[in-house]
C-alpha cells in the first residue's frame, strides 16, 4: 500500500509517455521508510536548511564586525587556537574547515583591518604564526554577546547528547564526503574524456 501511494504520489505527467516515478536516491534499505527513501530526501534537506541558517548567523556575526562571515570565521578561530605564540595557517585552516589558500586570503586582509598579527614561526622557517592584536582582541570582546545570544536560541532544546550525536555524524560525514567529492571528480572527468 505504501510503495503505491508513493508511486502515485512521485508521478508527473510526461509526454505521453506514461507516467514517471521518481527513482531513490540511495540504495541503502535501511534508509527507507515505509518502502520510500522520502524520509533520507527530507532528512537531507533538513541539514541544508539548517547549515544554510547557521550561515546567515555567522554572516551577521561578521558583519557586527564590519566582516565577512569567513573573516569572522578565521577571526574567531585565531581567538580559540592562537595559545600563547599563534596558530599556523594549515593549523587554523584545518581547526576552521577552510582551504588553506582562503584562509591566507582572509588572514592577510584581517591584517590589513589591523586585526591580526603574524610573525615567523622559530621553529619552522617556512611558515608563519598567526595571533590577535589589540584590535582583534577587543573586536571578539564587542560580537562574542551577541554569539553568546544566538547560539543560546540556536540550541535551545538540544540536549548535550543530542549534540554529541550530531558532532559523530558531522565527523563521519565530512570523511565520507572526500570519498564522494573523489567520486564526482573521476566522473566528472569520465564524462568530459568522452
């Protein structure tokens, strides 16, 4: 009964054709629900919401700042990670999930904004460490009430268990996305070889 509604439910009018039923979207059964991947699709397009939403706040948080969302994001990053002698540009850009040659983008205009401070790194002459000035200490001071705020009603009712699961399940899927982006990738290249 279910797979028939389903079934009527997906179908669109075609050119005469018959009618089109809409094939799934993984083949894992365990994601079904009631014979339909419908439950995996409104799942997923639950987490693009919700990233898309966690994005305008961390644009907004920026912009408190006269910022980008991403400069927020390389700000806010030094501030967590710089200790007491800074934080390398592959350290930060693997804390905060950005391409190195962004976040050395980003870095460099924090300094311009006067922002950040970089210096050589002694124990390795090839890179640099970066830290807060003045200036970036006081600018995290002045947006981290409003963060405080938003992530508050952010995570209201969402207990400290259910955020342990989503920080699992963010892990694993951000490696089993390098397996996809791959993926995409050699087929990609397939189709563009043809």
């Amino acid at each position: 009964m279910a797979k028939t509604a389903r079934k009527k439910a997906n179908r669109v009018p075609s050119n005469g054709a018959g009618p089109f039923v809409v094939p799934s979207t993984i083949s894992r059964r365990d994601y079904f629900k009631d014979g339909s991947d419908d439950w995996f699709r409104d799942s997923l397009y639950r987490l693009v919401q919700a990233l898309s939403r966690l994005l305008v706040c961390r644009e907004a948080f920026g912009r408190r700042l006269g910022l980008t969302g991403s400069q927020f994001t390389v700000l806010m990053g030094v501030a967590y990670r710089q200790g007491d002698t800074g934080i390398t540009i592959a350290a930060l850009a693997n804390y905060i999930g950005l391409a190195a040659t962004h976040v050395t983008t980003e870095v460099g205009r924090l300094i311009r904004k006067g922002l950040l401070v970089k210096r050589p790194n002694a124990n390795d002459g090839r890179s640099v460490l970066i830290s807060l000035s003045p200036k970036g200490e006081a600018a995290v001071e002045i947006v981290s009430p409003m963060v405080c705020k938003i992530n508050d009603l952010l995570f209201t009712n969402i207990d400290r268990k259910q955020f342990d699961t989503t920080n699992e399940f963010a892990k694993l899927l951000l490696t089993n996305a390098e397996y996809a982006i791959a993926e995409i990738r050699v087929s990609e290249a397939d189709r563009a070889a043809k």
